[in-house]
C-alpha cells in the first residue's frame, strides 16, 4: 500500500500478506516488525501531497528497527515504481547502504518488481 491505513488490523494487504508469507517459510524468527517507508496516514489530502508523506521520525525508526534485526525484508508493493515513491524508496535503499548484508528485497519474479 502507499500509506498504513487504519483497517490494517482487520483487512491485510497484498504486500503485507506476501510479507507474512515470506516469513513463515524460514524456519524459525523471533518477531516481525513492519515500518512503513510513509508515515503518514491514508487520508484524501495525503494521497494527493506525497512528498509530504513522511518526516525524519519515520528515517528514525526506520533505522531503529535495521539496526536491531538479525535480517531485514523490504518490500513496497506495486506502487514502487511510480516517481515519487521511487524516490522515496531509493532515498531509503541508500540510508540503509551500511545494513546491506542483512537486507533483501521482496519482489515479483514474474515482473522483477
């Protein structure tokens, strides 16, 4: 998805379920954590200002939650690939450069994304 959204709980998105999926093939983990790349909650007004879609608490926790993970799985759904997401996701791709060894990226094989 491109923000969280408050009926997370109740409804999973496709990204999220991949996610749990993925997981659930290791064979053991201690815990999942999900940060979201935009912090900011989906509403009418955020879906049309993107580039207000995140601030610095959210790179802080972003790197909060690298640094204490044994391995790191990102994923962004299918809006990756639209420019202004992109660059948000290459702006975290390069913030995380030190934490390379232990980050993959979940993506489709079927379309590399």
């Amino acid at each position: 998805t491109m923000y969280p959204h408050y009926d997370g709980v109740i409804n999973v998105d496709l990204t999220t379920q991949l996610i749990v999926n993925k997981v659930a093939e290791k064979d053991e983990y201690g815990g999942v954590n999900f940060i979201n790349l935009f912090s900011n909650i989906d509403t009418p007004i955020n879906l049309k200002h993107i580039e207000n879609s995140h601030d610095k608490h959210t790179d802080i926790h972003i790197m909060k939650a690298v640094k204490e993970a044994d391995s790191v799985l990102l994923a962004w759904g299918s809006y990756g690939k639209k420019p202004l997401v992109e660059n948000r996701v290459n702006e975290v791709l390069d913030m995380l450069k030190p934490h390379s060894k232990k980050i993959s990226i979940l993506t489709n094989p079927q379309t590399n994304e």
